[in-house]
C-alpha cells in the first residue's frame, strides 16, 4: 500500500459559538427535501452492481476484437424503480449501465420474478433498458452476430447483469412506499452532434422545418418524492451516444451517462448531507463541480498549513507499506465508500440516466476530423482520403477521452438537476401497459399510395449492409468500406456468398441495402439475429413511454412519437391531451440495431446499412405501436404474439478459463511492486500511482466491494474510506506480465480532485488469486497498523463534518438514531419515544 501526504492550500476557522449553533440545527431539523403533495402511487427504487468481468472479456460496442477489459473506470449500475396503484397495476422500469438489454437476460429474469413473485412481474409490466455504453463486458447476448468478437457467450458477464437486474428490482419492490411523482423537460445543447447529416437531409425538407435542430436536444425527467423521505430518485431520458470513451480504452466504464448518474448521486448525498450549514463551506452554485463523496465533503480546518505540514508527513513517515495479507470477499465489501455511508434505514438516492432515440447522436460535439491531416472529413462518406479508418469524432475534452466522457457526464447531469430541482408538474393517473411479440421478419405494413389509397409491403428477414463494416465516426471500421455504400464491390460479395449467399428475394426486399451479412437467414450453430421483437408501452398518468428494441435515429424516433401522440390525443376518451409526455426509451428489453426512416435508408451509412429488416422497419414500428396505444385507450387487451426463442442451452463459450495465478519467488499476492516515492507530498490535480503484485479480476468480480481503495487518516490510527474503484478520479488498472502468463500486477491510479481534503492517504488493493487445484483466496494490502475500531473523537472546531458524522454513526449503532428522524415509530409509545430522547440528548 502506499502512504502519502496531502498538504492544504490553507483553510478557514470558524467561531465556536457558530459552530455549536450549527451542530444544534443539524441534530433538531431532518429536512426530507422537497415539497409533498397528496400521493396517488406506490413507489420504489433500487440499484445494484452489474460491473462484470475487468478481464480478458471483449467489451460490447465497437466490435473492436483488440478491446479487451483490464480494469476499472468506475463501476456499472442496474438501477430500477417501481410505481404502483395501491390497489391496481404496476409497471418496473431498469436502466442498465450495459450496452444494451438482451433477450435471454430479459428471459432468465423473468423467470427468476416468477419464481419470487408469481404473476406480478411479466414481460407485459418489465422493461430493462440499456445506456449504450461501449465499455462494459460483453458476451451477454444470445445471437451469434453480437458475441463473436466476445468469443462467443460469456457466462460471467451474463450472470452478474442476471444477478444485479434481480437484486435491484427485489430492492424497489421492497421498498414500495406511498409516494408522487414530478415530471419536468428542459432542453439540453451541448451534448449531442448528428454523425449522419448527409442522411438526416434525405428526410423531406417540410419535415425538418418543424424541428430547429438536427438531433433532439430536449430531456424529459421524473423525480420520485417518498412521503415519509421526501425525493428518493430521478429517472431521465436524454438522446446521445455512449461513446465518449473510444475503442481503444479498456477501463470498465458507464460512460457518458454512467458518469451524470454517479455525479447526480452524489450530489444529493451531498446536498442532503449538508443541510443546515451550507453557507459555511459550500459553493451555493452546487453544480459548478463534480460532487465529492461524502465522507470528505468539508475539509479540514487547519489554523495554520504550514504548522501542519511537519505534521503531516511525521505521520505519513510512521507508517510502512505492508505485504499482501490473506482476507476474505467480506472485507473489499464492507471497504466500499457507499456502504461505508449508507444508512439502512433511510431509502438510497436511485438516479439512472436513460438512453432514447439516440441512432444518429454523437457525444463527440466537435465534430469529425481526419486523424492524418486534422481537416474536417468528407461530409457524405465520412472518409479521409477516401479510408473511414481515418475519420474520428472527437469530444469535448479532446483528446482526452476520460475529460470528454466527464465533461458530456457533467452536462447531462447539471440539466438534470435544474429540472430536478424545478419539477412541479404531478403525474396523476393510470398505471397501465401493453405489450406484443412480433415477427419483424416477415411483417406486413400498410403504406399510404401517393395521392390516394393504399399499398402492403413487408419487412424482410435481418441483413447487415457494407456500410455496417465501415462503422461510424464514434468508431471507424476497418478495410475498405465506406459509409454511404449501395453499391458494395466484388470481393466482399464473394467472401459473403462463402458464409451465406442471400436469396433475390431478400436482395430485393432489403434494396437499396447491399448486403454483406444475411444474419436473418443465418441459423448454423444457432440464430444468428433476432426474428422476434417486444413492443411495449408503459404509461403512469401523463407520462407514456414506449419501450424499443433498438437505435432510432433523430428522425425516427421523432415519427413514432407523434404516430404515438396523435393516437392518444385523438381517441375519443379525453384522458390524454397536448400535455402528453411520451419518451422513447431505446434499447430496451431486446437489441436489433438501428432503425431508420424510409429517406435515411436510401442513404445507407452505418445507420441504414444496420437497419435489420430492411427500408420499412420503421413504419412497421409506427404501425404496431398505434395499434397498442389504440389498445391502451379504449382498455382493449393484445394478443401476446409469438414467443422469442430461447437459446441459453445452444451457446457456445470459447473464452479461455483463469488457469492459475502465480507471483515471483518470495513475493506474496498484494505486495507492493512499484510505491509511492519516500517523503511524498501531492497536490489537487497531481496524480498518484502504486502498482502492486496481484491475480485476474475474473477470479472475484468484487461485486458490491472493490478492487481499490483510497483511505484518509483520521487522528494517529483510523483510516477512513475516500475513494474507491467506483470514483470517477480512482482508476484500476489490470494487466499481465506477459501474453498467457499467470503473473500479472494491478496498477491503482488516484487523480487527486480539487475537492480534496488534505492529510495523509494510502492506498490498498483487494483481490482473489486462483491456485492450480482451482481453490480461490482473497488477499488485500494496507499500510501500517490496522484500526481497531472508529473512535469518537473530541471536537476541536478542526473537522465539523467529520465528526458529525461520527455522531450519527455512533447513535445507528447504538439504536438511538430515530429521534434524528424527528418520526416515531407507530408501534412506539410516547413514553418510550420520550425516553429514547432523552437517551441521545
């Protein structure tokens, strides 16, 4: 572990008298922190960890085979909330921090609710939604073209998405409380760019005039107010990619929308935290930063830094590194920061950031250059010199992806809380839903003729394009395709026919598409895309959302809501009128790629070329959606449709196993390899690393724990948890001595925030190691003596934070914590709750 110190820029004192003032207002006041209004709904949240494999596991996105996980950026969410009539329906909603929702997760979770809790939660009432981050685990979906760079299906990264999908729905569900919910839109400018302008403009020129931009820029946000807590979470729709981080990085991360719900978190720990001193210590614009975690939102209060410094570095000096000691898993769980904090007896604060119609939307605002040149890159094909390898979108914290994925993060999250904090509008009405399995194969569609009447067309069988190879500019391909390819050449076509030659009827249905994969056609050694699709409309009050399998673009997305809107405003019941807030919640409970309008498709960039079922996908979808929106108004029921494959039994795994872990002669699992140099000194913005000796992260996924830690020193032997490997400034990092060997070293990277507090820190590692009979042991690494136990210190005006904190944890401890609640229990007397009053004064 590595010991360093942290030397203040000099802080403030306060008056005594102030600060007993202070103490006075945070222990007599509990403020739930929002208005109430009479509640019409139950509702419930909760979130758990789905991080996954940090190894060796092709991540999901790119289809980059070379973009194998080896560490952390921060840890991946399912987060979920329930709302429910006290007497009637109920719907569940999860937001994944994945790429997408897959089918056989969406099935095995199912059936795992079944299991639980019988007919209460169905495919008709669940939708599992994902945020397209490109840098999470992959190997989780069942058809063959999305795990072939994965090595085929991984059950790792499939169980824990399984698991964590379950155990948040089980937390909303018991934690369903009389409650209301807020609705609220804002518009958001400055996160998203379409990457296909050539195509938006196929859409009819008297179309586009209705919008003033190429991509949606409006968010739409619920808050959820508990009646007994005040607001418990927030769900919001945002259209943009999750492709901040390139196809190069190989951290663990949510990305873009990842990073705003962390922020988010937070910042209501915080907020929350802080009540009743924020004049002191806090900025009053609470979104001018990212949010620190709570355990060190006030810094020390030091008379004199200088004085201090000697101090500190005695300190820092007395303690050694120590080698690698055997643990158990218990101990990286109960290290988190977050479970250090929670309090469970009060309801955590969910906030998911959900992906919408975000098929054409780029992070990357600035635009796309040649990487070779640094000129803007051919406006229709997005080439270089006519290579797509060359064109590269570029963010705002260019080129530095981590400062882009925080940067959009950021943005998403400061919108969101001014909405937050604004939500006036109550959702007042039904819980309702309907939802159907279709055949998007061979479905037929009824198209308006020009000038009268109408046509039937169909929907073909999936087939991928040429241009689908070229990528995007969020992601080149490689070789020589282009984007804007209806042509295709003559080898390709040759190495297609070699896997599987299209029919002329699937050529002539997919025209202008050429095709280069005919993955709807392909069944050997199983399904190689999906034939069977869920629509799916959820509805609470006034706020619909519709539940789609795939990417819509810009323009689709904004087709199939007002198709959508048209059906409910003019149905003849008056429940729903202008006022209606209908979202389209992408990627969700299957994935089928993109969908295009009919203009876009003519195009065939990336989007085209992956739009499965050829140039009519899209107004099958507006078809099938006013039939359920139709359904939904006059109380009709749909028929259920056939029933999507489940093919877990079929796949194929070929990812190699962790053989064994190994460490030089000598040399124990955790030892410290590289430290921190002697008699070291850091300030905000400097970065510390330590490299320690250690196994393969897939031996212990450390779900809920962690792989990292950083601890700060509180008097002469208590270390407290700061940051860990769920904080956006701590990254880990894993890697091998060498190709195949059994040695490898985690690398632990501490990006020092300006919210720091100063004092002395170390840094430790948790991890699992595999002997060769297969056994698994858990070994960690710290500095120095280990604390015995946290200790109330006297308070001595230095760290008013701190030991309020303290405080409170004593009294949880100690069961006296319920007069702070300022709410006695019903099944206490008032003599009781007099005493236990008296108890904590």
């Amino acid at each position: 572990m590595g010991i360093l110190g942290f030397i203040p820029n000099g802080h403030r004192h306060w008056p005594s008298a102030t600060i007993r003032f202070l103490v006075f207002l945070t222990f007599l006041l509990h403020d739930i922190g929002g208005s109430l209004s009479g509640s019409n709904y139950l509702i419930g949240l909760g979130s758990y960890d789905i991080t996954g494999p940090a190894a060796d596991v092709n991540m999901m996105g790119y289809a980059n085979s070379e973009q194998t996980a080896s560490g952390v950026h921060f840890r991946l969410r399912a987060r979920s909330f329930i709302v429910a009539e006290p007497q009637g329906n109920r719907i569940v909603f999860v937001n994944l921090d994945a790429c997408m929702a897959s089918q056989i997760v969406s099935i095995k979770v199912l059936e795992r609710l079944k299991a639980r809790y019988g007919d209460l939660y169905t495919e008709k009432n669940v939708a599992i939604s994902g945020i397209h981050t490109h840098a999470g685990p992959g190997g989780y979906l069942q058809y063959v073209v999305y795990i072939v760079t994965s090595l085929g299906f991984v059950p790792q990264s499939f169980g824990v998405i399984v698991d964590g999908i379950e155990k948040s729905i089980v937390q909303a569900h018991e934690s369903l409380q009389p409650g209301s919910i807020f609705v609220n839109k804002g518009e958001l400018f400055d996160a998203g760019v379409n990457r296909s302008p050539s195509a938006y403009l196929k859409n009819p020129a008297e179309e586009r005039a209705k919008y003033k931009y190429d991509v949606d820029k409006e968010m739409t946000l619920l808050k959820f107010v508990d009646d007994a807590w005040g607001p418990v979470g927030s769900f919001n729709w945002f259209a943009t990619h999750g492709t901040s981080m390139s196809r190069t990085n190989s951290l663990i991360s949510g990305d873009n929308k990842g990073a705003a719900a962390r922020f988010m978190e937070d910042w209501f720990k915080q907020k929350d935290f802080k009540q009743g001193f924020d004049g002191l210590h806090f900025n009053n614009s609470e979104t001018d930063r990212i949010p620190r975690r709570v355990s060190i939102i006030v810094p020390t209060l030091v008379p004199n830094h200088n004085e201090n410094r000697s101090e500190l570095m005695r300190l820092a000096n007395s303690f050694q590194f120590s080698q690698g000691q055997p643990t158990t898993r218990f101990l990286s769980l109960a290290s988190r920061v977050r479970n250090a904090l929670s309090q469970a007896d009060r309801p955590q604060f969910v906030s998911a950031f959900c992906q919408s119609n975000c098929g054409d939307v780029s992070p990357n605002v600035l635009g796309a250059y040649c990487i070779d040149t640094g000129l803007r890159c051919d406006f229709s094909q997005s080439t270089c010199n006519g290579k797509n390898e060359l064109c590269y979108g570029r963010g705002p914290g260019y080129p530095d992806e981590f400062e882009s994925t925080r940067i959009i993060g950021e943005r998403q999250f400061k919108k969101a809380v001014e909405l937050f904090d604004k939500a006036t509008e109550q959702l007042k009405g039904k819980v309702e839903y309907r939802h159907s399995y279709l055949n998007f194969s061979n479905l037929e569609v009824t198209l308006p003729k020009a000038g009268r009447g109408h046509e039937v067309a169909k929907t073909c069988p999936a087939a991928l394009g040429f241009a689908f190879a070229a990528g995007t500019t969020d992601g080149p391909g490689a070789f020589d395709f282009k984007q804007g390819d209806n042509k295709g050449n003559a080898f390709w076509r040759l190495v297609r026919n070699l896997i599987k030659m299209p029919s002329q009827e699937q050529i002539k249905c997919q025209n202008p598409k050429p095709i280069l994969l005919d993955t709807g056609e392909m069944k050997a050694p199983y399904d190689w895309a999906p034939s069977i699709l869920p629509v799916q409309i959820l509805r609470i009050g006034q706020l619909v959302i519709l539940s789609v399998p795939g990417e819509f673009t810009t323009m689709a997305g904004r087709r199939l809501r007002d198709a959508v809107k048209t059906v409910l405003t003019s149905g003849g019941s008056g429940e729903f009128d202008n006022n209606v807030h209908i979202v389209i919640s992408g990627l969700t409970n299957t994935y089928s790629q993109y969908v295009t309008t009919f203009e876009e498709y003519q195009e065939q960039r990336y989007e085209g070329a992956s739009t499965l079922y050829g140039p009519h996908t899209l107004d099958a979808y507006c078809q099938e959606f006013k039939k359920l929106a139709a359904a939904l108004i006059r109380g009709q029921t749909v028929e259920p449709g056939p029933q999507p494959p489940n093919l877990l039994n079929k796949q194929i795994s070929l990812l190699p196993p962790v053989v064994v872990d190994s460490t030089p002669p000598r040399v124990n699992f955790g030892d410290v390899k590289t430290n921190v140099p002697p008699n070291s000194t850091f300030k905000k913005g400097g970065i510390v690393t330590v490299t320690f000796w250690s196994a393969c992260p897939r031996n212990d996924l450390m779900t809920e724990g962690t792989f990292a830690l950083v601890e700060i020193l509180r008097g002469q032997k208590t270390w407290t948890p700061a940051y860990d490997d769920d904080d956006f400034c701590l990254r880990f990092k894993w890697s091998r001595v060498a190709t195949l060997s059994p040695q490898s070293h985690a690398t632990i990277e501490w990006r020092i925030p300006a919210s720091a507090t100063s004092g002395v820190y170390r840094i430790s590692h948790f991890g699992a190691s595999k002997s060769l009979l297969g056994s698994i042991r858990h070994f960690k690494v710290m500095a120095g003596e280990e604390a015995k136990g946290v200790g109330i210190e006297k308070f001595d005006g230095t760290d008013f934070a701190y030991w309020k904190m303290q405080i409170e944890d004593y009294l949880y401890g100690k069961k006296l914590h319920l007069p702070l609640l300022g709410r006695k229990p019903d099944d206490m007397s008032n003599e009781d709750w007099s005493f236990l009053d008296r108890q904590v004064l």
